[in-house]
C-alpha cells in the first residue's frame, strides 16, 4: 500500500484514468487533488474530468490566462453539478495559480470530456450549432469562392423549435415523445454534418483568419451539438427497452471517447493526462448495469479509448469503504472492499492482486448511493486500486 502515485505510474503511460466508485463520495476528488500535484512534477500537463466539454473551456481560460473570476467559472464551467464541490473550486484555483508562474508552454490545462447531457435528459443543441454557424459565417461570407451549397444563414430556431421539447426527461425515455426522428431532426444532422466537413475543408483559411484556438473552440462546440443530435436519435428508437438504454449508455461512452482522442491531439506533445470519472466510464471492460427491471451493457468510453489509441492507458479503480452521510456501512469482512478496510486505515493505493480467492462483491449497497462495488470484471481491468477507508474521515475543511 502506497499514497506515492508514482509506484502505480510507469514512465510510458500516457492516460491516467483515477475512478470513483460513486459521484457522492467527494473524498476521491481530495485525494485526486493530492495526486495531481505530484503527477505535475512527473510531467503531466492537463487534467479531463466527467463533465461538459464546452462548459469546461470557460474554466480553462480561467485556468490559463485568468479570464473571469471564480466563482463564475464554478457556477457556469461545470455540467452534473460538479461546480458545486469544493474540491473542484481548490483544483481550479490551484492550477491558475500554478499557471502564474509558468511559460506558456507549460501550463496546466483544464479540460472535460463528457458531452452536454445527463443520462435522462439532453439539451437542445441549438447554442452549440449557432456558436459553429456563426464561426463560419464570419469569416467565409467574405471568401469569395464560399460554397453555395452551405447556408450560413439557417434559422436553426425555426427548425428546433422550444429548447424545452428536447431538453425534458420524457424526450430521453420515452421513444415516443422523442423528437430525434423528426425530419427536422434529420435536417439539423446533415446540416451540422455539412458545417463539419467546411470547418475541416477550410481550415487554413480559418485559422489564418482568426487562431487554432478558436478553430478547435468551433470544432468543440460543432461536435457537441452533433452528439446531441445523436443521442436524441438514438433516444427515438422503439425496440426493447433494455436495448433502447444500453444504446444510450454506448452512444454517451462513444461521445467521451471521442472527446479524449481530440484531447489527446492537442495533449500529446505537452505531457500525459490524468483523467477523473466514474469506474463505470474508465473501466476497460464491459459495463453491465441493472437499472429497474433491466440489466443494460455497452462498451465505456475507456474500453473505447484503449482500443483505438496506441498510447499507454493506466486505469486506477475507486473503492469505498464506508460513509456514513449517505449510509454506506462497514463493509462484510469477506468482501473486496473488507479485506482493503483491515489493511488501509486512511486511504492508500495497491495492487490488485492482494485478495484472497474466497473474497466476494459486496451486496450492502443502495441505488440511491450510486455505489458499485468492486468485482471481478472491475478487478479484471484495473492496473490498481485506490481505496478510501471512511469518506469524510480525509475530507478537508
């Protein structure tokens, strides 16, 4: 057992995925905190936690260059309420601060890697598309070989209609009320879908015209806003609904993985980058997830990411032992979570070849605690685990 997270980290790897086992528990965030600090002064370069890419920017401009204050970057720069924690406000005033006193080239980048939704609900795309519409508009209606064909000037209001037809849960999980097959809906894909390949098509024009920066700014939110289109597609399928799920659950997963190869084509050459999720999102291993009824699997987003990347993937798995706030007791001494208990009295990192073969998944917890428990197929895919004995135990004031 180990708190040096360079006993865990061979000079080769280039992503660093650390879990958490629940969204609830904010002691991991503490000690992800802890642990970047000294990946920094092993060369790591950029952060990329599970929330909303576009929203993220503006906490990375923050991060960067200072623009804005904090508290409006943890009000606005977040997705799934993760602005609200307090660990994150300490991550993000520490790497502007880091930044200060840094050249350029070697300052820290915030970014997220999550699309713009939650798992039962996702917003009109309409911000995203207009913010790409309005990139291209600028500079190819001076061009004067712009492609006709492209209609810079679409109302993609008349075509969406009320944001709040997209953005309600019933849209996500009800088939029926989705609007994701209406030929509107098929308008807005190959419209984005032909922004897309201008954005690629003109690129040296573009960036001569305004910065790589703002170029990938476009791409980001273009991106986004197709994802959304996507979703909402998938999201309109009427096939069984264990199906209907799983495929949201994959195209989620498939729209992270996505986001993490563009970041690491900006990240490469500056440094590895640590990556914070849920176990589910970063395990490179099948997700299984009973959800009422149903039992759902997709491939996450680390499976993905391993599969398509040739760059070196460490994925660290999140255990919890207890925490009485939201009820998670004692865990049985037989299971993975007891054997870590007896052996981790604060929190600690270890191999995951330390378990008896009798140990099992513990039963005890609740779907309202949002926990899942170590098991085989997370052990499985884990290069090692960091387990925190007793949450608010390690939490600072």
């Amino acid at each position: 057992m180990s708190q040096d997270i360079q006993d865990f980290v061979t000079p080769s790897c280039d992503l660093l995925a650390l879990g958490e086992p629940t969204h609830r528990e904010p002691a991991f965030a503490w000690v992800r905190n802890e642990l970047f600090v000294q990946l920094v002064e092993r060369g790591f370069r950029s952060i990329a936690l599970e929330t909303d890419r576009v929203a993220a920017l503006t906490v990375n401009d923050f991060v960067q260059e200072g623009i804005g204050t904090l508290d409006a970057v943890m009000a606005e720069g977040f997705s799934h309420g993760f602005g609200q924690l307090v660990a994150n406000r300490h991550l993000v005033a520490w790497m502007c601060e880091y930044n200060q006193h840094q050249p350029s080239t070697e300052r820290l980048t915030f970014h997220g890697f999550d699309a713009p939704m939650e798992t039962t609900s996702a917003p009109s795309p309409r911000r995203y598309l207009e913010h790409a519409r309005d990139y291209l508009k600028r500079d190819l209606a001076l061009a004067a070989d712009a492609d006709p064909a492209l209609d810079l000037d679409i109302d993609f209001a008349s075509l969406l209609g009320d944001d709040e037809r997209w953005s309600r849960q019933e849209a996500v999980w009800d088939a029926a009320m989705s609007v994701g097959a209406t030929a509107e809906a098929e308008k807005l894909r190959c419209l984005a879908d032909d922004m897309l390949t201008s954005l690629y098509a003109r690129a040296p024009q573009l960036i001569a015209a305004t910065s790589r920066a703002e170029w990938l700014r476009a791409k980001t939110h273009l991106t986004a806003g197709l994802g959304l289109l996507r979703y909402h597609k998938q999201a309109s399928q009427r096939i069984e609904e264990a199906a209907r799920i799983s495929r949201l659950g994959a195209t989620r997963d498939a729209l992270m993985a996505q986001n993490l190869l563009d970041i690491r084509a900006v990240e490469t050459h500056r440094g590895p980058t640590l990556l914070f999720a849920h176990n589910l999102h970063l395990q490179p291993t099948l997700i299984t997830m009973p959800m009422a009824d149903m039992v759902t699997n997709w491939y996450g987003a680390g499976d993905i990411m391993k599969s398509l990347s040739d760059e070196h993937y460490t994925f660290i798995a999140g255990s919890l032992g207890r925490n009485e706030t939201f009820a998670l007791r004692e865990p049985e001494p037989d299971t993975y979570e007891g054997f870590l208990q007896r052996r981790i009295t604060t929190w600690g990192l270890t191999t995951t070849t330390t378990f008896p073969s009798s140990a099992r998944t513990r039963t005890d917890p609740t779907p309202e605690q949002g926990y899942f428990p170590l098991d085989k197929a997370t052990l499985a895919g884990a290069d090692a685990i960091l387990h925190i004995n007793d949450g608010p135990a390690i939490i600072k004031p």
